[in-house]
C-alpha cells in the first residue's frame, strides 16, 4: 500500500512530538508500505512569523510574505527526516517545489496546478520515506507560493491523488470529526463515517478539522480520506463517497464561524449589469463572498447585503470605495461582529421540515436570524457572534445529535 499522512502543528510542536510522529512513520514502515508525510510548521510557528512580519511592515508584500512563511515547514520537515532516520529507515525531506508541485500565481492563496512526481517515485523505489513540506509550490516564474490557510491538507490530499495513493490519513489534535465543536458542546458525537459533501459543507461552514480545498480535491479524485489523531491510536472519520453510505442520518453536524462580517450597500440602482460590476471588483481582487441578499427594489434602488470573511474587510473597504462612483450606490455599512452558524446533513433532502426545527430551536433562545442560506444538505444561519455557543448548543439538543 502507499499511504500519504499529514500532521499539522499541533502533532509537530515540539522535539517530543516530531520522535513521536516518526516512531508512528517509522511503524507503519516496518509493515511493508510506502509512507509518503506531508507536515505543517510547528506549533504556532506561522503565526509568529505573521507577527514578525507586521512588526516590519504595515502593508507586506504578498511575494515576500511567502518567502517568510514558507519557511517554517522547511524546519519541520528537517527535524521529522531526522527522527526518521534514527529508527533505522531512510527519509528524505523535500520542499514543496522540491516535490514538484507547481502553482497559479496568486501569492499567499495558490492554488495547485500540477505535481510533477518523478522524484518523489525515485525515492519511494528506493525504499525511502518521503517527508514533504506542506502548505508550499512554486509558480512558473520560480517563486515560493503558499496555499493560504490549511494548505498542508491541500498539499497532502492532492499529492495522494497525483500518486494514487490508497489513503490519505489527516493526523490533527482530535480523535476524528465530531457532530460540533467538542469545545462547545461536551456531549458531542465522533462520526465514524461522513460523505464528501457532508464534510465539504462543514469545512466550508467553520468546522477546522479539513480545509475545504482538501475535500474537493478528495472528492475530485475519490480519494478516502481518514481523520484521526495524532496522539493515540484510536480509529478516526472515514470520508468518503456518499455512494457507499446509507443516509441514515438527517443532521450530520452543526458548525459555526466566528470569522465573518456582514457588508451592506445603501441604495443600489437596479438595473441590469450592477451586481456584476460589484461582485467582478471583489474577485479579481480574490475576495471570496459568501451569502448574498438583495432587498425589494423601491424606486428603482434596493440594498444589497452579502458576508465576507472577517480577515476580507479592510480590503472590501477600499474596493467598494473605488467603486462607489461607478455603481452609485449611496452608502455602505459593515458589522464584523457575526457569526454563521449551519446545520449540515445529507438526509435533509428527503427529509421536510428541518428548517423550521432550526427556526424554532433559535427563536427559544431570543436569536435574531439576520440572513439565511439553504442548500439541499445545508442551512446557515448569520446572527450576532455573543450567540455562536448558545446557538450551537441549542441546535445540537434540538436534533439530539448527542443519542447518535
């Protein structure tokens, strides 16, 4: 079998848990397989690299911020290649270019394009273990690129699909995806299966056990993915094709996102063309929108409302401020004090009623709902971001995900 495995930050933190992670490498060696490891900075490294940044500068550079943050899976996948090889075992670590993974040009948020696998082959046949950074390519100019937030996933599952890997395991701090956040909700339930759309929505949604990117790829290329943790050895979530699956439940799961801000545009002339003009200005400035609502025109105008991530303000700021002539709109106002709270579950479809029991659970707890957005396996739910916890707690008791 080849099997590629991914360990984030928290599994690589410190010298104890990089020998723990290769003693489990060097174990699944020892049965005959080819290991292919994709590793995350350490710890918090990336994020003191952020603050490193900003004490630099105000307004960093996106080509350079990749240079900098580029570097902190270089130091793991050195130290991980090293532990392996105390156990007796080959290893080899590669950067991400090294691998062949080759990139758009977007700094800070590439995508990958293709992986070239030559090398990683060579090693594998020469019975190595090959350790990859993850989170990293390089576009076709030469330059480091980095895939943005919960790139390793990315990085791991598209490595497995380029090499045709039987599984691809995501080792993390947790025993595997839970019906919520354990965090929030003590009572809640690990999944020992979840369908690739049902995890897709949840990623999407604020879950951070997958990055969304991960699960399309997966999805993509029917890669099995297995969730489980890093620190023990228990059976994790299968994520899989909903084809192999019976729907026996209605709710999957409910997930929150505290990352959010609601956008709003006063007085929006409506006519053909405007929406366009809006949402083309925010994409090319690779600004994903989330929920989307237009009010009731009156006399000829109407308000547009639509969400963002948090992190995205500053920057919708200054792009609808450059366009505030030409659509002539009269005003806007923002409120990144939000949160979008969703209840995910591929039996909703043959299953009516299910919005109504998420109105009522919310409305008991005097929830104001100020957007809504559905899907056939999925309703989201903006409300003020003090009410996240209590939401999530009222929804997981309302469908009694905790008797799973």
């Amino acid at each position: 079998m080849l099997i590629v495995q991914k360990y984030g930050g928290s599994s690589v933190a410190n010298a104890e848990r990089i020998k723990r992670v290769a003693g489990r490498v060097a174990g699944v060696k020892s049965e005959g397989h080819d290991v292919v490891v994709v590793v995350s900075a350490m710890g918090d490294t990336t994020d003191e690299l952020i603050d490193l940044v900003n004490s630099i500068s105000d307004s960093p550079a996106e080509r350079e911020m990749d240079m900098i943050l580029s570097t902190g899976e270089q130091v793991s996948i050195g130290l991980l290649a090293m532990a392996v090889q105390n156990h007796g075992l080959g290893a080899i670590s590669m950067t991400g270019p090294q691998a062949g993974i080759q990139t758009d040009r977007v700094h800070t948020k590439a995508r990958i394009k293709d992986i070239q696998c030559d090398r990683i082959k060579e090693e594998l046949a020469s019975g190595k273990v090959v350790i990859v950074a993850g989170f990293q390519g390089i576009n076709r100019y030469g330059d480091i690129t980095t895939l943005g937030r919960g790139g390793s996933d990315t990085t791991a599952v598209a490595l497995a699909a380029a090499l045709n890997a039987d599984v691809c395991e995501i080792y993390t701090d947790v025993d595997g995806v839970y019906t919520t956040d354990p965090r929030v909700v003590r009572d809640a339930k690990k999944l020992d299966f979840i369908t690739y759309d049902e995890m897709l929505e949840l990623a999407h949604l604020g879950a951070q056990v997958l990055h969304p990117r991960s699960v399309e790829c997966a999805k993509m290329y029917n890669i099995k993915l297995h969730v489980r943790s890093s620190f023990n050895n228990n059976p994790g979530t299968i994520v899989k094709e909903a084809g192999n699956m019976e729907k026996k439940l209605v709710v999957t799961g409910v997930a929150h996102d505290l990352q959010v801000a609601k956008f709003g545009l006063f007085d929006v002339p409506d006519r053909p063309g405007i929406a366009y003009t809006i949402f083309s200005a925010l994409a090319e400035e690779h600004i994903n929108v989330d929920m989307i609502i237009q009010s009731a025109m009156r006399n000829e105008v109407n308000d547009i409302s639509f969400t963002i991530a948090a992190t995205d303000l500053k920057r919708v700021q200054s792009v609808m401020k450059m366009i505030k002539d030409k659509v002539g709109f009269s005003g806007f106002t923002w409120d990144d004090n939000m949160a979008k709270v969703s209840v995910v579950g591929a039996g909703m479809v043959s299953n009516p009623g299910v919005a109504a029991m998420i109105f009522e659970a919310l409305s008991s707890q005097n929830i104001n709902l100020e957007m809504i957005s559905t899907s056939e396996i999925k309703v989201s739910c903006i409300i003020k971001a003090s009410q996240a916890e209590i939401a999530v707690k009222a929804l997981h008791d309302k469908f009694k995900m905790a008797e799973l």
